[in-house]
C-alpha cells in the first residue's frame, strides 16, 4: 500500500471543530450536572411534569404530618409550600439511590421557614434515617414572614443512599429545602457536579451549545400556561424566584442550572457560549406553534433580551440582571442559534422575524439557523435554500444513524453547496456505545476535518444521561448519583478534539480493502427499542454483506447478554449461508447493570 500526499492541496480545520451539545435530558441537569442533593425542593412537581409527581414527590414525613399549600406562597413563581405540624420529621431521598454523601466534606443547607416560631433541626441521614451526621438546630423568626435560614452539615461517613431530615419542633411552613456539596466545578456558588463539570472540561470544548434540543421549542408558547416552551428568562435570578417547568423529556426542571449558570459554564470551559432559542414550532412532537403575531413579537423580544443579559452593559435592563448575579463584564456571546429542527411550514413564516431583528440590532452576531436532514442523510432542499435566502451564517444539521451509515457517508460534505452558509453539525451519533460505534464516529471526522473550509462546528448528542432516568440512548456520558463513566464515543471526541490539527492535506491512498479475517467476517450492528419483538433488522458485516434481514422473536438461542439480567431471545434467518453467527447484546448501560430494554446496541459476529 502506498499513501501520495499533496502539500499543495491544504484544507484549513476550523479553530472551533470540536464543542458540545447540552441538553437537559435523561436529567442531565436535576440529578446530573446541577448539584443539588434535594430532589423537589420548591415542592413544585405535579402530574403536569410526570403522571405519578405530586407535591410531596421524593419527600416523606417519617414523623408528623405535612399538609400542602398554596395560601401564602413565598413568591408567584414558587406557588406551593408545605406546613408541617409540631415534630413532623420529613425526609428527602434525593435522586437514584439517594444523596452521595463524603465523610468530611460539608454540605450548605438552606430553607425558607415562615408562619411559625420555631426551631429547625436538620441532620444527614442514611436510608434507613440514622444519622450520618451532627444535627444543627436553626431558630427561625418569630414575625411569620418567609426569611431564608442557612446551616452547615458534614458529613461523618461516606453514602450512596443518604438522606436529608428536616425536623420542625413547632407548627412552621417551609419551602426551598436545599442542599448543596461545598465542592462544586470551580467553586462556583449553586454549581456543578464535579466529576461531571471536569469530564466535560477535558474534552476542551471550543462550544457550548444549550439547553437542548427537543427541550427549546416544546410546549405552549402562551406565557400563562403550566407546560411552557423553555423561556430562558423563566431561568434567571434567585434560584427561589425562578419557575419550575415541566420538562419534554418527562419530568420536572427545577431551571437551578439556568441560563446565567450556563453561560458561566461555557466561561469556565473556555468555551463559546450558543444558546438556542425556539422561533415557534418544533420538530418535537406537535406542540403548539407561534401564529399569533403579538405572541411572535413578545419571543423576538426574549431573544434580543437574552443577546443584552449575555452582552449588554451592566446598566443596561438585562445586564444589570446579569450583573446582579454575579458577572458585571458581559460574557461575549458571539452565536445565536434560531429555532432546533424546526423546519414545519410555521418555521417558513416566524423565522425571519427573529433573524431579522437579531441582525438588526446585533449585527456582529453570528446566526446559525436549521435545516433537516433525511434518515438516508440528504438535506432537505426546502430548509437549506431558506436558510441561503435569509442569509443565515450558518445551518445547524442533525442526524443519529448506524455506524454503516457514517461509513459509507465519510464523503458526505465533499460536494455540499460552497456558496451558501456554513455547516455546524449540532448533533450526531451512531447508535450505540459500543466501540464500533465510536470507531465509526472517528471514522467520519476524519471527513469532517477534510472538509473544514464548509464545516465550522460539530457536537456528538447527547452528552450526559443519568443511568436511572433514560430517555435517549446513546448518550456520551453516563453517571448515577457518585460515578460517571465516560463512554467510548467521549474518548473519540476527547482523541478529535483535543489534538485538533491546522489543516488537513490532500491525500490519495493506494491499497486493496482489508479483507475478512478468518476469524471474524465482520462486526455488524443493530438497534431497537423496547417493543418484545424486532422486525426488519438489518445487520451489515463490516466487508459489507447483509447477513440478516428479518425478524426477532421468542424462542431461539445463541445469545449472550451482558450487563443485565435476563436473556433476549429471538430467532436468526442468515441471509447467507456462507457465515455462521454468534450474537452478543450489549447493554448501552451494561457499566451500571441496568437491566432496563431500552436501547441496546447488538453485536453480530460473523464467521466464515
Ligand atoms: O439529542 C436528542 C434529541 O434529538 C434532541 O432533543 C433533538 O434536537 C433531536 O431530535
């Protein structure tokens, strides 16, 4: 074999290739990357969120009672608190199995009492509510009105499955129960996880593109309703001021990593913030769209407000909002993503509103709109010529597929439409954690990076998942509530991005295909879901032979499972006689030992 290099023919790799996509799902934030140990601390969650939520979700009175109410808030946001008898003694369990507690370290508690002059005792507990630490008692006022209350616990032995007990020795009403790690990413006050925050970090992002994803445009845009579209102003100021919301994905966002924690983040990171705003309709579902033309002036108001909290002078409305909290010097925003797969007609009538405007005012703004790409992997034509038209910076491209597919698509940018905007890939993954799929994945950023003068920017999706509450798999990061587990998809990311080169040569190789082992025809892949049984699977031998088309079923043998308990069954037809097959199925979250169906990735070996 030989490889003829042009050093003539050079390609310039953009300086931002490599960044992430963010999104809270799988409950990457609550849970995940936010650090708070209490879940439903503002007593918020209910059926609205997830059909088996009430107020009192994850809280338990072990003593005592509580009641819910509702009478005399603490603000019009944070609408529900609790009244808890004389001596009722109520539980959190925090998320996944529990709090993970460290011998030594110490935890900032914080509440708000009212109507009532009592005393607070609080201690860390383990699951079976002995303690893990000393008590504190905090006095609380005599003048019934809401006032915060802080106290410092530390813990006195190492948890998986700790608890916080509140005990109130007197008639009292609570809300916004926290508590918070000391140690959090950089320190940073109402912060990040920090195993999670520094994965993340190693992977030396150039982009931080947030907060979703399905999670941007879904739900009502009316301001009034329970299931709002994700409104970033919803998301700044005092933690006790903000809303909560229901989530797409399934469950409650408590907005604690809200947007001025995620344009810390992507500072920390060093890394440019690109936050994703909705223009109106989604690609998610079929929520409600933006038609009213008020409604539609109030959004692009949002968006142009948001571009001031991020950039504005701290005397400006917005940055003052932001200097408040903590960061006078504007954050240097320099993208704007308009609308996420939101390519349905409305998309056609609302976007130029908001590109125009943000042009208007910011002209220095980079705007990165999007165009929908197939299954097979073309463009929509339509969503890609109106993004030309409107003369968008750059389109942001989504696509999940097999690893075959990014194979045999590595040429997939090398005829793309120089004269119109630039490319960021905003999400992709092969499907699957296994290393077939991230050998694919590295496999077509060696097209990426040939194709550098059109592609800008790219980020794998999801990044982060939370082994006990998945709602999409593959996903980069995998964690419960003390472990996180990088996925070899993360390593390929970590290899690209952190040994990014300044232009890619021409080169032109001279080889015959590596032919099958003997051994092994090939690895091939499949996904499915969690339906029982599994039509039309295509499984494709590296050599590319397609070994099998038809259906699993019960019954058959042949199969290994690892990482979970039970055993699939189904029944093989070889396509071609020529090979023999052992079949092992891969657990995307074998690390962990879920035995949940979701999403499994299977391996198909072939022998000749
Ligand atoms: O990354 C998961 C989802 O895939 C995102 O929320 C959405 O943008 C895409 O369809």
């Amino acid at each position: 074999a030989s490889i003829e290099v042009d050093l003539s023919a050079a390609t310039p790799i953009s300086d931002d290739l490599y960044g992430l996509f963010y999104e809270d799902i799988n409950h990457a934030a609550d849970g995940g990357l936010y650090a708070e140990l209490v879940q439903n601390r503002s007593f918020e969650f209910t059926t609205a969120d997830e059909a088996s939520y009430d107020a009192l979700t994850a809280w338990e009175a072990v003593d005592g009672s509580v009641s819910v109410e509702t009478a005399n808030p603490l603000n019009e946001n944070n609408a529900t608190y609790i009244r808890a008898t004389a001596e009722t003694a109520l539980v959190n369990s925090g998320y996944n199995t529990g709090m993970a507690l460290t011998a030594g370290a110490s935890y900032d508690l914080s509440f708000w009492a009212g109507g009532g002059d009592t005393q607070i005792q609080a201690t860390l507990v383990d699951a079976e509510n002995n303690p893990l630490s000393e008590s504190v008692l905090v006095p609380t006022a005599a003048d019934g009105e809401w006032a915060e209350y802080e106290a410092v616990l530390t813990a006195d032995a190492d948890s998986t499955s700790g608890r916080l007990m509140v005990t109130a020795l007197d008639p009292v009403n609570l809300d916004m129960i926290s508590l918070f790690p000391q140690d959090t990413f950089m320190g940073r006050e109402n912060g990040l996880r920090p195993d999670l925050a520094e994965l993340i970090a190693d992977l030396e992002p150039s982009f931080l593109r947030f907060p979703g994803g399905c999670i941007v445009n879904t739900g009502s845009f009316d301001p009034d309703s329970r299931e709002r579209a994700y409104n970033w102003k919803d998301t700044v100021g005092p933690v006790e001021e903000r809303l909560t919301n229901h989530n797409f994905w399934g469950y409650n966002q408590t907005y604690g990593l809200g947007y001025y924690e995620y344009f810390q983040f992507a500072e920390d990171l060093g890394a440019d913030a690109l936050p994703v705003v909705p223009v109106g309709t989604t690609g998610c579902g079929d929520s409600p769209e933006i038609t009213d033309p008020e409604q539609l002036d109030l959004w692009v108001q949002d968006t142009l407000d948001l571009i001031e909290f991020a950039n504005g002078d701290a005397d400006s409305e917005w940055g003052a909002v932001r200097a408040e909290m903590g960061h006078p010097e504007p954050f240097g925003l320099k993208y704007i993503g308009l609308g996420n797969e939101e390519y349905k007609e409305q998309f056609y009538a609302n976007y130029p509103a908001f590109h125009d405007a943000v042009r208007e005012a910011y002209p220095d703004i980079e705007i990165i709109g999007n165009s929908g790409v197939d299954d097979s992997g073309d463009v929509f034509d339509r969503s890609w010529e109106f993004m030309r038209e409107q003369g968008a910076d750059k389109v942001d491209e989504h696509y999940y597929n097999d690893p075959a597919w990014f194979l045999s698509n590595n040429d997939r940018y090398d005829s793309y439409d120089r004269e119109g905007p630039h490319v960021f890939i905003g999400e992709y993954a092969s499907r699957g954690n296994s290393w077939w799929n991230a050998l694919s994945e590295a496999s077509y950023l060696t097209g990426v990076e040939r194709n550098g003068d059109v592609i800008d920017m790219a980020s794998y999706a999801p990044l982060l998942s939370n082994i006990d509450y998945v709602d999409w798999a593959p996903d980069m990061i995998w964690f419960d509530n003390h472990q996180s587990v990088a996925s070899t998809s993360y390593e390929v990311q970590k290899l690209f991005s952190t040994n990014t080169g300044d232009e890619v040569l021409s080169s032109t190789l001279d080889a015959s295909p590596i032919s099958s082992p003997d051994i092994a025809g090939g690895i091939g892949l499949a996904t499915w879901n969690t339906a029982a049984t599994y039509d039309d699977v295509n499984v494709t031998a590296a050599d590319g032979t397609e070994l099998f088309a038809d259906d699993f079923s019960a019954g058959a043998e042949g199969w290994t499972v690892s990482g979970a308990s039970g055993t699939p069954t189904g029944t093989w037809e070889v396509a071609d006689g020529a090979y023999s097959q052992s079949a092992i199925v891969e657990d995307a979250r074998s690390t962990a030992g879920s035995a949940d169906w979701s999403n499994y990735t299977m391996e198909v070996k072939a022998t000749k």
